[in-house]
C-alpha cells in the first residue's frame, strides 16, 4: 500500500504564486510518476503535471510556462510550483503516485484564487 498526502493549499490572489508539496509513504516503495491533478466544481478531473522518476516532467497546455513540478526519488516527494495563478486555476488539487500498477490518490488540497 502507499498513502499519498498533499499539503499547500490556500487562498491566494491572481497573478500570485502557490507551492503544493506532495509526499508518498512509505519512502522504501519504488514509486513510479507522480502527478498532479485538478478537479474545477462541474468538470472532469484532469491532469495537469507529471513527472518520473527520471525526472521527466510534462505539463497540461493550460499550465505550460506558469506551474513547474519537481521531485525527491529520495522522499517519494513532488513538488507542484504554481505561478502567475488565474481565478481559473481555482480547484481541488490532487496529488498521485504510481505503484505496482496502479495510481494512489491524496485527499486533495483546495486551491482559491481570486481576482
């Protein structure tokens, strides 16, 4: 089993900046990607940043060139750096680790932003 436990979240105004950190346990387990999603009230969830233990990361086009994700193989830990937040990127974000063949969900951190 790995448990995934997001953390960051918050209110914050537009054009402003947001760290989400994310860390799977136990640190033993070989997870492989880690990602981020995002969950806007009445929409599907939806991926917005990936990255492997290789530290290949990719982003949802929405996001490119405002949030970076980077990674600890060491702690089983992501971090998801978002900038220049819209009112638009205002949801429930969800941390995931990949292991043994299937993806492990947090519970989700709330992200606000207000214009």
């Amino acid at each position: 089993q790995v448990q995934v436990k997001e953390s960051g979240g918050g209110l914050v105004q537009a054009g402003g900046s947001l760290n989400l950190p994310c860390e799977a346990s136990p640190s033993a387990r070989s997870i492989g990607a880690m990602s981020w999603y995002q969950q806007i009230p009445g929409k599907r969830r939806e991926l917005v940043a990936s990255i492997t233990n290789s530290a290949s990361p990719q982003y949802a086009d929405s996001v490119k060139g405002r949030f970076s994700i980077s990674r600890d193989n060491y702690k089983n830990a992501v971090t998801l750096q978002m900038s220049n937040l819209k009112p638009e990127d205002t949801a429930v974000y969800f941390c995931t680790a990949w292991w043994m063949g299937r993806n492990y969900w947090g519970q989700g951190t709330q992200v606000t932003v207000s214009s």
